[in-house]
C-alpha cells in the first residue's frame, strides 16, 4: 500500500512554486522525518538534482544521483514514450506507442540513443565512482515532478533490482495518473502539488522555470 502526502490547499493549483530551490524547501518540510537519517537522497538529473541538493543539505542527508531518462520522441524531445535507467531497465508506454503508430524500428532506435545518453551521464555524473550501494536501503527518489511517470517507474524498477529498502518519492508536483501508476510500487510519495486538470506540464509549477544544463548539474553535485 502505497501512502500518498500532499498539500491540498496546492491541489489544481498553477505556478505555486517561485524555482526549484524553493520546491525543494517544500519537501524539506514535508521529509523532516528523514532528518540525519541513514536514508540517501537520489536526484533524477538534470531538473531533480537542484530539488534534490536542497533536501539533501538541509536534512543532512548523503545526495547521488539516479541516471534514469525518458525515451523522447522523434520529432518531440520534449516528450517521451517510455524510460531508460542506469542499470538498463527500461519501462515503455505501450499504449501511447500504437496510438501514435510508432514503428518498432522507431521505437528500438530511441531505447538505442537513450542507453547511450544514460551510459554517458553515468561516466559524466558519478565520474568512476563504484555502484551505488542500495541493498536494504531507504532510498528517497528526487525529480522535479511527474508528468507520465514512466521515467520514475524504470528508476523504481532499477532499484527494486539494485535490492532497496523503503523506496519513497519526493517530487514538488505531479500529475494524478503518474502517481496512481505507482501506486503499489513505493511505499511513499510526498508531492505538495497534485494536479489532474489537463493538459498536464511540469513547468506549469514554476513561476521560474528553465531547462538545466549537464554543467549545472556537475557543479551541484561536486559541492557535494
């Protein structure tokens, strides 16, 4: 059974959050019960990681990062149909392949170039550093919301493999079909901002939103 915690006054609601540092501050809130606990902060690069660092510092708790990224389509890199994580699991969006008629050729050229990308953030993120050591582990999975829920679902299912303990999702926002589809796959989820009017963008909670770089990305995590 999955626990569900949210901000109702949030629910609906549209640009609640001034950035993601502020989002971040949300959750720290929302998390306090994790404060100087053995559990790790896992940030989903590149727009997670910022939420992440945030909890991360003001809960003292160890931050890494977790290498999972959707599958984008071909003429829409803002848009995905499914995910690829660290450890080659990868999750896809059946339904919305054969509705948009995407060939199997299409659809095994994407999980492709999307192991490469993942392949190459491990080597650019976590520089050699070994496997992350999960097994029996509480586990707070970071990003900076949920639009589908695929990319989280390869990334749970990456973790359940790598032996986890508790696995808890903490995201600023989200849409109501991505959590219902984790429902029975986590044991939490805390996301202030719970939004089931379409159409659904994560971007929709930020007064201040941008794409964040693989740079930026590099310089939040080496302060680590």
């Amino acid at each position: 059974m999955t626990k569900i915690i949210e901000n109702r006054e949030l629910r609906d609601k549209f640009f609640v959050f001034k950035n993601r540092k502020e989002a971040g501050e949300v959750l720290v809130r929302m998390l306090k019960d994790y404060q100087d606990s053995d559990a790790i902060i896992l940030g989903i690069p590149a727009g997670g990681v910022p939420v992440a660092a945030v909890i991360a510092k003001k809960l003292n708790l160890t931050l890494d990062v977790l290498i999972v990224s959707k599958i984008t389509l071909p003429w829409n890199r803002e848009a995905g149909y499914g995910a690829v994580a660290f450890n080659g699991t990868i999750k896809l969006n059946q339904k919305l392949i054969d509705s948009l008629g995407l060939t199997g050729r299409e659809v095994e050229a994407g999980i492709k170039e999307t192991l490469k990308k993942v392949e190459r953030r491990v080597q650019i993120f976590r520089k050699g550093k070994p496997p992350l050591k999960l097994k029996n582990r509480t586990v707070i999975v970071v990003d900076d919301g949920l639009a589908s829920g695929y990319t989280m679902l390869a990334a749970v299912e990456a973790l359940r493999r790598a032996g986890a303990g508790k696995i808890i999702i903490a995201v600023p926002t989200a849409n109501l079909d991505a959590i219902k589809r984790l429902e029975g796959k986590v044991d939490m989820v805390y996301s202030p901002n719970i939004r089931h009017v379409y159409p659904y963008a994560v971007a929709d909670a930020y007064k201040n939103w941008y794409d964040i770089s693989e740079d930026e990305v590099k310089s939040i995590l080496q302060k680590f």
